[in-house]
C-alpha cells in the first residue's frame, strides 16, 4: 500500500513539475509590456540632454510623442546618443510607438512619467 | 506515518523533482535544435519588418522552446494603393556549398535577395490566422487571407498578427507569431 501511495506520489509530483516548467517557459513567449522604471529614467534624462523637446503648458504638462526622439528603426535618435532606449511591446506585442504625458512638480527637480498612453496606437 | 517513513518520502520527493529538473533541461537543450523557418512576408511587394518568435512545444513530454525572432523595427511604410495583397513565403535554408541546412534563420528571407552562400526551398508547413488592430481596435480576427483590401479602407496604421502552426514530428508542432505594422500614405494625423 506504502509503495502504490509513492509511486502515486512520484508520478503526480513529476507532471505537475514538467507542467510548471512548461507554464514558465510559455510566460516568456510575450515581452514584457515595459519596464516603468527604465522608461522613467530615459524620460528624465532625456530632459536633461534635450530639454527643448519638452513644451510644458502653464499646468507643467507636456506631451511627449515616442517619435519625436527615436530615428526611422525606432531606436534612439543618434543625436540623443548619451541615452537609449530599447523598443517596447505591449503583451500582444504591438510596438508601442504612443506618447508619454508628463508632469514638471515645482517641488521636486524629477519629473512624474505618466505611461499609459505608450501603447496607443496612433494612426500615424 | 513514523518518522523514518516521512523522512524517506520527502528525500524521494526531491530527489524526484531535481530528476525532472534535469530532464526537462535536457529535453530543453535537445529539442532547441527544431527544424527552424525562415519566413518572409511582403505587402504589394515592398518587403515588411517584422517582429516575432518561433514556440515548439513536445505534447508527450510538455516542453516548450520559444525562438525569439527580434529581426528589426516593424513598421513600413506602404503607398496608399486600391489594393493590398500580403504574401507570406516559409523557407528551409541552405548552405550553397556543403548542403548543409542552416537552422538559424534569423534575419534570413526566402531568397528573392540574391544571397550567393545560400540557397532556400520554400515549404508549405503552416496553417496561419490573422488580427489586424487600428486605433486599439480589433478590425479582423480568423483565417490568414492574402487580399486584406477590404480592411485597410483608408490611410493610416494598421497592427498586423499572423499566427502560424506547423507540425514538427509526430509528437510536437511549432506555433510562430508574427507582428509588424505599416503606415499607408503617410498615416492619418486627424486624430
């Protein structure tokens, strides 16, 4: 009886490791969205090198389009050469070619990143 | 259950766990070498980029490899025509001079750039579907067709998926995924 409940055992825990390994290797298949962190610290430095491309209104809100400093491979624009930033996916793995809505805090020297439209798919 | 019996079972436990560790990254190591395609895709014959990644998975043995296809940027941009026709090509790849087949095809296309060190042959493995997004919008979801003219109504940007499937032995099959987007004629700024 012992060794029927082990062998049991064995097999159950065996099937439900090879299927955690293949639930694992099936989560790597989509890129990650983005990772909000990097994306805020290119959009902070990219204020730094480029502070022209940030036209805040008198709220201290500024669109920043994706295209406006990426080259036609959608890298980084070579002229923004001290900074880079990889292309980005949603999960379905639609580029995010949308824009960034940011915010200049009068207390703070970092600017606050809101992300949510970087996926949008403008029409153009 | 005494002690000596629990203290048995756990050690067998993990004992089991760390066998299936292995094997799985065996089998991982093995099956990797799938037989990989090159894939080309054009719209009215302008080539388009594309982004995607190849998963083979083993239904005995559940395993799953994924081959990530991260060739260029995948956006093109297309002239405004009165008709849209995508043609989609899957090759083998070859070695001109030993025959060998080369398994790595990333950033290879089926040929019809002239490449001298290679040649292709151009297989029919795949069943596919399709989605073409516009504005976050699902416009097309089902069968992969070749005439998409009756979705790309207008300018502007257009998200295209194309999901293969194809049968890699007895025991396993290879899904792919292939996304890229093109902007025609020049793209629509009214939004």
């Amino acid at each position: 009886m012992k060794t029927k409940i082990v062998i049991i055992g064995l097999v159950i825990v065996s099937l439900l490791t090879l299927l955690l390994f293949d639930y694992l290797a099936g989560k790597s298949i989509n890129y990650v969205a983005y990772d909000i962190e990097n994306e805020e610290k290119f959009i902070n430095e990219m204020y730094e090198f480029a502070p022209e491309l940030f036209k805040f209104d008198d709220s201290g809100k500024a669109i920043i389009y994706i295209r406006n400093f990426t080259d036609e491979d959608g890298y980084t624009n070579t002229k923004y050469e001290t900074t880079s930033r990889q292309l980005i996916f949603d999960k379905d793995l639609n580029e995010c070619d949308g824009y960034y809505v940011v915010y200049k805090k009068s207390d703070s020297d970092k600017l606050e990143v809101d992300m949510s439209h970087i996926c949008d798919m403008l029409d153009y | 259950m005494d002690d000596s019996i629990s203290s048995i079972l756990t050690k067998a436990f993990i004992f089991y766990f760390c066998e299936c560790l292995v094997l799985w990254f065996l089998m991982a190591g093995y099956t990797a070498n799938y037989d990989k395609l090159a894939t080309t895709i054009y719209i009215n014959g302008t080539e388009i980029n594309y982004y995607g990644n190849d998963s083979y998975r083993n239904y005995i043995f559940p395993i799953r490899i994924v081959n990530h296809i991260d060739s260029m940027h995948p956006k093109t941009d297309l002239e405004l025509s009165n008709k849209y026709i995508i043609k989609l090509t899957e090759c083998e790849v070859y070695y001109e001079s030993s025959g060998l087949r080369k398994n790595n095809n990333l950033g290879n296309n089926c040929g019809e750039k002239n490449d001298h060190e290679l040649k292709f042959k151009i297989v029919d493995e795949s069943s596919f579907t399709m989605k073409i997004y516009r504005k976050n919008k699902l416009i097309y979801d089902g069968e992969f067709v070749s005439d998409v003219t009756d979705y790309i109504s207008e300018k502007g940007r257009y998200y295209f998926h194309i999901y293969g499937k194809r049968r890699a032995g007895i025991i396993s099959n290879v899904e792919s995924h292939f996304a890229f987007n093109v902007v025609i004629g020049g793209g629509n700024y009214e939004d």
